[in-house]
C-alpha cells in the first residue's frame, strides 16, 4: 500500500473514527485521569492513588459493583431466554404475527424513565396490582410493592425494556435458519429442545453474543429504573457515581467509580459472551 | 413385502389448496421408487408425508404394516437427503454424519465405525474435518447421504437431492445413489421432476400430476405404454393425435389411415407415437406419411424434424441423419406396434 493510499483510508475514515476517538476517546481519557487526581474543578492537579483505594476501601462501592453485575447479568441473560422462543415463535409469518412482533417491540419506544413511572403507577398502594389483589382476597390491604428490596422491580422493568432488543437481533438470525436445516435435524431424531440446543443456538450464537453484551452494558449502567424502582437499601453503580459528585463533591471518586463502571461492563459483557460459545460448545460435543 | 404404505392420503392445505387427492401407494422393502412430475404435482408433499413433516388431511401412512399417521419425523425410521442438502453448517462432515447416531444414542465405538465406513464409501475420508461450506456441492450431497444413511434407515426420502448440481456431476451422483441403495438395500423415494433420472435410476416411477398419480410402472413401461395422454407429453416427447375410429384396428387422424396393433379402449382420446418411432426408406403403403419439413434441430445423434399438416401441427420426428433443410419433403412409416392410445387431456 502506498502513502497516498493509506492517507486516502485514513481520510475517508476521519468522519466516522474521528468523532468516535474524540467523543468518546476524550470522555474516557478524562474519567481515567480524573480518577488519578487531575482535571480536579478544586484544587490541585496531582497524580494519586488516593481516589481509588478510597472508592475500594467502601463496603458501598463493592455492594454497588455486585448489585450492578447481578442486575446487568440477570437482565441479559434473561432478556436472551426470554426472547429466544419468542423469536422462534415468530419465525415463519401467520395470521397476526406482524402485529404481534410490532408489539412486543413497543417497549424499545418507551423512554426508561417513563417506563419506570408507569411501573410505579400500577404497583403503587392504588395501582392496579394491588387491586386486584385485593379483589381475589389474597391481600387484605395494599401491600408495598416500590423498590422492593430484591429488585424484582428493577430487574422486571429491565426485562420488559430489554427483551424487544434480543428479540430483534434474534428473530433475524432465527429466520436465517432454513427449514430443511431444522427439518434435517428434527428427522435424525433431534426434539424440540435439541434442536435449540445443537442446531438454533449454535447457529445465532453471534446474535445472541450481540445481545448479551449490549444488554449487559446498558442494564450495568442503568440509573432511571434504579433511583425510581429499584431497592433503596443499595445503589447502583451509576446512582453511586452520581451520589458521590452530587452530595459530597467527589468528582475524582466518582470519576473512579465511572471508570470501574466500564471496565465492569467491557469484561462483564466479555465474558458473558464468550461464556455463551463456551457453553454451545461443549452442548455440540455432549 | 411392503415397507411404506400410503392409503387414501389427501392433503389440503390451509389457504385451500388440495396438493393431493386419494393417493393409494405401497412400496416393497429394497424398492427404489420415483416420484416424477412437475413442479406442484404433489410430489414433495406426499414426500414430507412419508417423512412425517406434514400430516395427512385425510387417509394414513403404514409402515412395515404400522399406522406411522401422526408419528413425528424424529419417531420414523426413515431419513431424508435435502434438495438443499441442508447440512449444519457449524458442524463438521464427520460430525453431521455422526449427529443422527448421537441423537438416537449409538453407543460411541459403533458411532465411529459408522461414520468412518460411510465416509470412505462416499469418498470424503480425507474431508472429515472440513465445514460444509468448504465442499463442492457434489460433495456437500454426499454428505447429506451419508448423514442420512448413518441413521440405518430402511427408507431412504430423497428430495430432488441432485437439482443443484451441474449435469454430469448429477449423473455421478446419480449413480452412486443407485450404487448404494443396491448395497445397503434400502427403500429408496426418490422426488425428482427429471424424466431422465426417473427413467435411469428407478425399479418404478409413480408419474403424479395435480395432486393425483396419473401412472404406476417400471421406467421401460412407463415410457413404452403411456396410459394417460400427460404421461406420454411428460415422459419423453410424444405426439399425440385425436383420432376416429374406422374398425377395430383402423383409426382416422389428421396425419392419415393407421393400422393399429391394439385396438383403443373406449375412454382413449388420442393417438401417441414417439419421434423415433418413425421408420424411414417406405414411400408407399399402410401408415406411411409424407410431408414437408417445417423445422430442424440439430441433436447429434439424430435431427429433430417437426411437420406439421391441418389438423396435426407441430408433429416431431427423430431423423438419424443430419442431412435436412426446412422445406425438404420427408416420408416415414409409422409400426403399427409403435403406435399407441391414450386417454385423458393435453396439459
């Protein structure tokens, strides 16, 4: 290749990996050496380890860290099952499956925030699930269901957001499958679930990986449904981020805090995926 | 004895198209049987049937004398090659070969054995690692057959397992099909929608037609004794004449006066000859015709001519040598034995 050639391709791609380096490459570049000690908005600009050990010495971080891996983890884990049948379901046309799919996508329409407000109405002390709890006589008097303490709500909310996305990205991969594949593989005597199992997951493995990780890195990061639904005997990573920059001040903790966030959602998600080939592997050897 | 049964099976789809009506059909154990006929004839249809992908609407399927109707794919012992070939394509050949066995739990040495055995006589030995995306389509067929044979089926469904595949690769294949069905001995349902397939491979072709089997016979009798006049069209050329009865062995068509070895039934419509049934050299007598030459082509081996005369257009002739030109005069015999009756409607 040739000089010109190479400042050809640099300069075509300049537009595009331009504004990802600089958007994002500067934002991460700041948040690293913010959690070091420098672009401090008071006081001094000095390199130190400080913020850190701080933010890893709290029983709160590491709490944070955990409840975010779970919910991140159990959000794309069970967006991807939950979708998976669905996807197949769907995947030759019939009467109505147009406006079915339409359906199941509308909650990629709904801001998160609005989602949770929604969520909070009907399980509130007058919301409808109260109600009709009431009505069949198992509860007595509303019951509190807000920011219950497992984070059913949260993990709820992020499953009612998050498997329209899976679903997506797998009913195309799904209806890529020829029927003389699965049909092959039904008349050697493979049942429905072994015909998921060696035949449709193998063959969507990637979509289900794309899935996986972009679920996790949205679910990790989530703050709406957390500060609205979710458990207040713990934050989330993002919530914690933003606790420690609004009430005390912390910019560098919280830069800290920012940055185990990414690092918590590229290996998180890493290993999630690579997790999910792992598993399809060994399932083909049995 | 009978391997595969078919007892007044219907199918009617659920937008109301009927893709077969009262299909009776029984097939022999080692029988290697064809299911020729155009595209939505039926043929697949009543194939995926005998596999058990789809459910008859009406009728039963039985076989080795059981009611196998509503059985599943998985549950029949029977296995399918493909038109597509429809290989995993994140397995590799010795691995999709294996994953019938596997699924049916064979024990493991028996597995390999298998496996090992199949893929040296379909002569992929040395592609037992590959992907499928990595072989021909000849090959990729192959595998197909191997899969599906590893499973030890006593029927084999075959699915216009060779219309991908360029015409002398088809006839490789298409022997090596024929050689082992010979050597397994397994029942053979061939699809295909190629005369000359059926023809070359079969011990006996059911020739279907909208949604109904028009005949049932070895290749020469289906080809020799036409019954309907859409298997004479179907099966090889043919023309094919309305005719008037004069006496018993005297019929009137447009072409002129033959003499007939057999009288015609009652319900034929039409007179059928085959282009190379013309017997050139007699210029006078019984069943001899003369006329111009309206077309040629070139085959090779032999000219086709067409004639054509009122009544009797477009009238094709095998004539063995290549010296001929459109406007020549050209006159033939027609055997009285050659000529032959059928019944039914042209298409």
């Amino acid at each position: 290749m040739t000089w010109r050639r190479a400042l050809l391709i640099i300069a075509l791609l300049t537009p595009g990996l331009g504004v990802i380096l600089v958007m994002i490459g500067s934002v991460f570049y700041v948040a690293v050496m913010q959690s070091f000690g420098y672009y401090n908005l008071v006081g001094e600009d000095t390199f130190s380890l400080e913020h850190w050990q701080k933010v890893l010495e709290s029983k709160q971080f590491s709490r944070a860290l955990r409840y975010s891996a779970y919910i991140a983890v159990v959000a794309a884990i069970g967006s991807v099952i939950l979708a998976y049948p669905i996807a197949i379901w769907l995947r030759r046309p019939f009467r109505g499956s147009l406006v079915i799919s339409a359906l199941l996508k509308a909650p990629l329409f709904v801001p998160g925030l609005v989602a949770s407000f929604l969520f909070l109405n009907v399980i509130a002390f007058h919301g409808i699930v109260n109600q009709f709890l009431m009505w069949t006589g198992l509860t007595d008097a509303p019951i509190r269901l807000q920011n219950d303490r497992g984070a059913w709500g949260v993990v709820f909310l992020q499953l009612w957001k998050n498997m329209p996305f899976a679903l997506l990205l797998l009913t195309g991969a799904v209806q890529s499958i020829s029927d003389e594949v699965l049909d092959a593989a039904r008349d050697l005597g493979a049942g429905s679930f072994d015909r998921f199992r060696k035949v449709i997951a193998p063959l969507t493995v990637q979509a289900m990986q794309a899935a996986l990780i972009i679920i996790f890195i949205g679910a990790a990061g989530d703050f709406a449904f957390q500060v609205t639904a979710g458990p207040t005997n713990v934050q989330s990573m993002a919530q914690y981020m933003v606790f420690l920059k609004d009430s005390f001040g912390r910019w560098n903790q919280a830069a800290v805090v920012g940055v185990s966030l990414m690092v918590l959602a590229l290996f998180g998600s890493l290993i999630l995926a690579i997790l999910a080939r792992f598993i399809l592997k060994s399932g083909n050897k049995w | 004895m009978t391997a595969l049964r078919s007892i007044d099976v219907s199918k009617v789809f659920e937008d109301g198209f009927t893709a077969l009506a009262d299909i009776n059909l029984s097939i022999d154990h080692g029988e290697f049987v064809t299911l020729l006929g155009p595209s939505g004839c039926g043929k697949t249809t009543l194939l995926k049937i005998f596999a058990g992908f789809y459910a008859p609407t009406t009728g039963r399927i039985e076989q080795n004398g059981a009611d196998v109707t509503s059985a599943p794919p998985e549950k029949r012992d029977t296995a399918m090659c493909f038109q597509s070939y429809a290989l995993f394509p994140h397995l590799t050949v010795a691995e999709n070969v294996e994953f019938g066995p596997k699924q049916n739990k064979v024990p493991k040495a028996e597995r390999i054995t298998r496996v090992d055995d199949l893929l040296r006589q379909v002569d992929l030995g040395k592609n037992r690692d590959k992907l499928p995306n990595k072989l021909s389509g000849g090959q990729q067929q192959r595998v197909a057959l191997a899969r599906a044979l590893a499973m030890r089926p006593s029927v084999v469904l075959f699915d216009e397992p060779l219309s991908n595949l360029d015409a002398k690769l088809r006839e490789q294949v298409r022997r090596e099909i024929r050689g082992l069905q010979q050597q397994f001995g397994f029942t053979a349902i061939y699809v295909t929608h190629d005369q000359s397939e059926a023809l070359a491979m079969s011990d006996r072709v059911v020739v279907m037609s909208g949604g109904k089997i028009e005949q049932i016979g070895a290749p020469e009798e289906v080809y020799q004794r036409p019954e309907t006049a859409f298997v004479a069209d179907f099966i090889g050329s043919a023309n094919l004449l309305p005719f008037q009865r004069v006496d018993d062995y005297t019929v009137e068509t447009a072409l002129g006066r033959f003499t007939v070895a057999d009288p015609p039934d009652s319900d034929a419509r039409f007179l059928c000859w085959r282009p190379e049934a013309a017997e050139y050299g007699a210029s006078e007598g019984d069943n001899v015709v003369a006329s111009e030459i309206s077309e040629r082509a070139y085959q090779g081996s032999y000219t086709d001519l067409h004639i054509s005369l009122p009544g009797a257009p477009d009238q094709r002739l095998h004539w063995p040598g290549g010296a001929s030109s459109v406007g020549d005069h050209v006159t033939f015999r027609l055997p009285p034995d050659r000529i032959r009756f059928v019944r039914g409607e042209l298409g």
